[in-house]
C-alpha cells in the first residue's frame, strides 16, 4: 500500500466561541457571515439540552455551511481557512494534533 503526507500548506483560522468571533462575522448582536445562529426547530435542540460531544447548551452553538453541507461550530471549536477559501470547523484537539503556529 502507498503511503503520502500531507503537503506543508498555510491556513488561516480563528477560534469560535460565540457569535461575532470570526472577524468576517461582525459584531455579536447580529448573525454572522461564516458562523451562523444555531437554528433547529426539534424539541432536543430546545432549552438547557446539552450537546453529547461538548455537554454544551444547544443554545450556545454555531452553524455553518461548507462544500460539504452544513456542520455544528462548539464553543472553543477552529474555524479554518482552506486553501480556496473554503471555512470548516474543527475540534481543538486535532488542530493541535495537526497544526503549529507559523513564525516568520
């Protein structure tokens, strides 16, 4: 079996923890252009339910669109840059795991 690595690339990411965190979102009093409002109208997304991943409130999340279709944005969560402009979330625990800071 071939084996590869992934080729040294630079992204740009800002980590979310509530609305108006990503630069290109605006202010906090108003629904963002990358990370949305956390909208779903079933009863187990209501009130104090929490999140089985991150044990947060529903509440408290963001939602956003990649080429992918549409994932939840926990508190705490990257939002990631891709090469072509692309924006996904990712957990704090595998962006440590896979990217360092750039120093100059």
């Amino acid at each position: 079996m071939a084996r590869y690595h992934k080729k040294p690339i630079e992204i740009t990411a800002h980590q979310w923890f509530r609305n108006g965190d990503h630069p290109k979102d605006g202010g906090a009093d108003r629904e963002g252009a990358v990370v949305r409002y956390f909208r779903r109208p079933e009863p187990e997304y209501a009130g104090d339910t929490a999140h089985d991943i991150c044990g947060l409130i529903w509440h408290n999340h963001g939602w956003i669109d990649t080429l992918k279709g549409g994932h939840t944005v926990c508190p705490g969560d990257w939002i990631i840059t891709g090469v072509q402009g692309e924006v996904y979330p990712c957990k704090p625990d595998i962006f440590d795991a896979t990217y360092e800071a750039v120093t100059d």
